[in-house]
C-alpha cells in the first residue's frame, strides 16, 4: 500500500503541485521579498527549534487559548518529558531572548522569522496541520510607533507581493486595569444571555470572557455584537497609546478602521491588537494578525521590556495571490541544454556542462535518451532557453549550433569559446 502524507498537510513542489499556491518557484519568491523587506527596516532572522517543552506555550500562549486547549501537537520524548510541535512563534522568540541574554546586549531587539508551525485542526481550505508563518517582532520600544512599524511593514510586504484589498482591523485590549473594568462589564452584559451561548463560549465565560468577542459561532456574534465597547474602558495611558497610534498610522498613509471586536485568540496581548483580512479566501478571511505583549519576557523570567509583533500565514497569502492572478519571477532554468549523440560527445558535453555551471551558466545536459526529438522534449520541460546538439561532427570541426529553442533560430559557435559566447548572451 502507498503511504500518503499525514491529514492537514501538503507537499511543495517545483511542478506538477496540487494547486498553484504549492509550487516552490512562488514560496521561494515570497521568502525573497519577506527577507528584502525585513532587512530594509532592520529586522534580522531567528530559528528557533521546531519543538519546545510543552510549558514554554502553556505558559507563553496561555491555558485558555484554542491553540493549548485543543491544537497542540503534545508528545512525550523517550524520557518522558512533554514536548509540542512550535504552535506559533512568539513564545518561542521571547524564550530565546531570554535565554541568551540578549536584553543585556542591548535595549532594542528586532527579528522576524519565517516556519513552519503545528496545529491539531480540522483541515480545510486556507487551515492545515502543518502552516507557515512569517512573523516580526520588535522587543524594547513601549511608544505607538513600534506598533506602527511592525503594523506598516507587514503592509508593506503584501504591497510588495501584490496583494490588493486587504482591510486592516486595530483596536486596544487596554492594560490589565483596562480589561479588568471591561470584563466586568463584559460579564454582567452576557449573564442574561448565558443560556443561549455556545458551548465553548460558556466554558470561555468564567476563564476568560473576552475570548467570547472572538467567537465564530453565529449566534455568539449576534449577542456579542450589543455587547459594550472595550475602547470604552480603556485606562487613560492606554487610551493615549491607542490615539497616537492611529495618528502615526493617519500620517504614514494607512488606511485601517477601528474594530473593538478584535481580541485576538492568544493570552499574551494588551493594548494595541490587530489584523489584517481578505475578500478572497472564504471563511479564513484572517490573512495576518498580531499585538502587542509587553508583559511576555517578563514571564519568561526576563527584564520587563514590552514587545510588539505580528504573523502572517503564508498559505493564505499565496492564495491571495493566486486568487488576484499575481504573477511572479521564476528562478533559474537551464541557460543551455547540452544533447549528445554517442559515447564520444557525452564526454564532451558533459565538460562543457560542468564549465558553464562552474561559470554561474544555468546549464544542463541530457543522459538519458537515445534520440534527438525525445531530447528536444526533455529540454522544453525544463524550460531550458537553447539547446546544443553535439554529435561526432560537431567534435571533428570543432563547431556546433546554438538552437534558440523559442524562435529555433540556430547560431554556430566555436566550441573551445562556448563560455565566453554564452557570458555575453546570458543576462540573468
Ligand atoms: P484563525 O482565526 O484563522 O484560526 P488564529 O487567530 O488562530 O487564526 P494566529 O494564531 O494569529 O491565527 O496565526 C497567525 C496567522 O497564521 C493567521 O492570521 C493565519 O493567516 C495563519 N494561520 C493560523 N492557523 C493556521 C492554520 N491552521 N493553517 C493555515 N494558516 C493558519
Ligand atoms: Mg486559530
């Protein structure tokens, strides 16, 4: 029997994928802008591990959240010892920020990443078992415009991958203070009301009821839509930081609207938390999100410094993508396709092969059919730009043609001068 790949996950391949959003040629192009972008507003790159001891999520991502109530990949190593799949990346980034004490190294600290992560879901389209994230974070800058940055260059990414009609959603969850008066509030709203939530939204009621906002069931977003405002509870210094931000994001021109529905899924948030959402997937309409966490290194047993950051799932982005027929570069074909005919002229053009490559020349070369036709095809389904056919001939005179295999214009070339020849006429 085949063994086929676990549920909720999918294979990236250079061709003959699924659907177009699996084929490498797009995941490495997005990767490249995402790594551009980063760098230009001064984010570096972190890895983290793939796993983590369990704690480090219950703790960091928190106990009443979907992703550790019922979304973890949670096993124990042959010593007993629990360990999870990395959910998300922040947890993680606080963590090893701590751990290598980079708060002692400087003040100011700005990363991103860009992996793989795990949740236990139902599979569906835009949702998988194995997702990818790209997220930055800013740890040491407490003002608005920190929020706006990590705000503006996620923006700008999918500015740069062509995204179009996208809506960015911002809000506050306050500081505890703040949500402390708006849970109150929150609370005597939906007591009337109890009866009719959700499952879920009940066991949310007593644990953390502002997670009810959240809710898709529609009957929860019914009786939640009455429900007060959380802008209306804000402490005065969160208040402020919610107004100044709105202003940095007025002045650097980026439209967004105000949604005091917004909590976000995950524990670690207070003051600014938002999201970005689309028209083109359906119901996972979400195609990035973040806030802010200042309390979250402290957690971790590190310096009280505040951090702000955001993800963004990758899947959905390349839907986007696909759905708004954003084309893209492809990376490297072979520049010229080497065809020899007989044992003689393999040798042969397998040095040129190796010469042009060793020249940064896309180059390869056909070992496998008898005949010239079947060859020709080979080299069209690797999209090479030129074929050159070299048989006992060519080898005897030293000459072959140069077979532009669009126009089939044919071009001969002194073979002992291909490599400088094919300089002049490569331009990558
Ligand atoms: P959702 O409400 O769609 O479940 P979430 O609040 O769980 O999203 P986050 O934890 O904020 O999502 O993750 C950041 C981003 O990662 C999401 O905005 C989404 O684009 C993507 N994402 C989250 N879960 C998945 C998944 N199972 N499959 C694909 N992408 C995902
Ligand atoms: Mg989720």
């Amino acid at each position: 029997m085949k063994i086929q790949r676990p549920k909720g996950t999918f294979d990236i391949l250079p061709y003959g994928a699924d659907e177009s959003w699996q084929l490498s040629d797009l995941w490495q192009y997005v990767e490249k802008i995402i790594r551009q972008t980063a760098a230009e507003y001064g984010y570096r790159e972190i890895r983290t591990p793939i796993y983590e001891h369990t704690e480090l999520f219950n703790r960091g991502v928190g106990e009443t959240s979907d992703i550790v109530m019922k979304e973890m990949f949670t096993f124990p190593d042959r010593s007993e010892r629990s360990l999870s799949l990395r959910p998300e990346g922040t947890a993680s980034v606080a963590r090893a920020i701590v751990e290598n004490n980079l708060m002692q190294q400087g003040a100011i600290h700005k990363f991103f990443y860009i992996s793989p992560m795990f949740r236990y879901e139902r599979p569906q389209s835009g949702r998988y078992r194995q997702h990818h994230q790209f997220g930055a974070e800013g740890y040491g800058i407490a003002s608005p415009e920190q929020d706006a940055e990590v705000i503006d260059l996620m923006l700008q990414i999918y500015h740069r991958l062509g995204l179009k009609n996208l809506k960015v959603h911002v809000n506050s969850v306050g500081d505890l203070e703040s949500r402390q008066a708006y849970k109150a509030a929150l609370m005597a709203y939906l007591t009337p009301h109890f009866a009719e939530l959700s499952a879920d939204s009940r066991t949310r009621f007593e644990k953390n009821p502002l997670r009810i906002l959240d809710s898709k069931d529609p009957k929860d977003r019914e009786i939640v839509a009455k429900a007060p405002s959380i802008l209306n509870h804000l402490s005065p210094d969160s208040k402020l930081h919610f107004h100044k931000l709105c202003h940095i994001l007025d002045q650097i021109q980026i439209p967004y609207v105000v949604d005091d529905r917004i909590v976000r899924g995950l524990d670690y948030y207070n003051k600014t938390v938002f999201e970005v959402l689309t028209e083109n997937l359906g119901a996972q309409n979400t195609v990035g999100a973040g806030g802010r966490y200042d309390g979250l290194l402290a957690q971790f047993g590190g310096p009280d410094a505040p951090g702000v950051g955001f993800a963004t799932g990758l899947e959905r982005v390349l839907q986007v993508m696909m759905a708004q027929q954003v084309s893209y570069p492809k990376t490297d074909r072979p520049f010229i396709y080497f065809i020899p005919m007989g044992d003689g002229a393999r040798e042969k053009a397998f040095n040129l092969t190796a010469a042009c490559r060793h020249n940064h020349i896309p180059a390869d070369i056909e070992l496998s059919a008898k005949k010239v036709p079947a060859a020709i095809q080979n080299a069209l389904r690797c999209e090479a730009q030129y074929c050159c056919i070299l048989g006992t001939n060519e080898l005897e005179i030293g000459t072959a043609q140069l077979k532009n295999l669009a126009t089939r214009e044919e071009t001969e070339i002194v073979l002992d001068h291909i490599i400088p020849i094919l300089k002049t006429i490569f331009i990558r």
